[in-house]
C-alpha cells in the first residue's frame, strides 16, 4: 500500500445517556481518501498496541492523558487533545503505516464511516494492496 496521510479534521460529541467524543479522520492515499470516525479509547489502543511491537519505539510521542480535572467535554481540552492526537498519528503513519493495527484502524468499516467520498475507493486498505502488486 502506498503511504498515506492521516488528518484529524474535526469531533462531535455523542450519546443520549453517557456522552463521548469520536473524532472525524481523513485518510488520504495517492489511491483515494475516505473518513473514518475513532474514539480516543480506539486512538490509545492502537497506540499501546503498537508499542508493544518490537523496533517502534514511542518514547519521544506524548499521548495525550485520557482525562483531566474538570470538564472532559471542553471545547479547549477537545482541541488540545485532537492536537496531541494529530501528532500520534503524523509520527505513527511516518514509521508504522504498514502495520496490521494501523491498517485496521485506517479501514472504513464502522458504522458512520464515509467509505465512499473519492470515486476510486476501495472496501478496504488491502484492496489497495491488492491492486499494486
């Protein structure tokens, strides 16, 4: 698959009874561009899960903290975070594109992903695989 770029364009906030926050993803490749929406929880699995992986080594990364003191829904603490989470992603597509987790977390295949906003969209990142051999 050819490298792509990761941007965090925006978040809402949902739930009726217990509210949180997904964050809108762009992801762009030479071969097409989709939206994703991600949770924080889904952006911090993939990061320690990567972690865990020998030869990527995080340490210079700082992930944002997944709570503070007051208000979690905050527009400020929401645009801090989404800034911290840009970051990740900018460090983790650089040096980790290629791998299964983030290959899964990149793929539109949640409920609410736009897998249909370039005309040469694939049904997923391996289909893209598939095409450049």
């Amino acid at each position: 698959i050819l490298m792509g770029e990761v941007i965090l364009l925006d978040y809402e906030t949902r739930g009726a009874n217990k509210l949180y926050t997904v964050y809108k993803v762009e992801v762009v490749t030479p071969n097409g561009r989709w939206i994703i929406f991600r949770r924080y929880s889904e952006f911090y699995d993939l990061f320690h899960n990567l972690k865990k992986k020998k030869g990527f080594d995080p340490s210079h990364i700082k992930f944002p903290p997944k709570n503070k003191f007051g208000d979690n829904f905050a527009e400020e603490f929401i645009q801090e975070r989404m800034v911290l989470l840009q970051a990740v992603m900018d460090e983790l597509a650089a040096s980790v594109y290629q791998e299964e987790e983030m290959q899964d977390f990149l793929t539109p295949n949640r409920a609410g992903d736009i897998a249909n906003s370039d005309p040469n969209y694939k049904k997923t990142l391996a289909d893209y695989k598939m095409n450049e051999m």
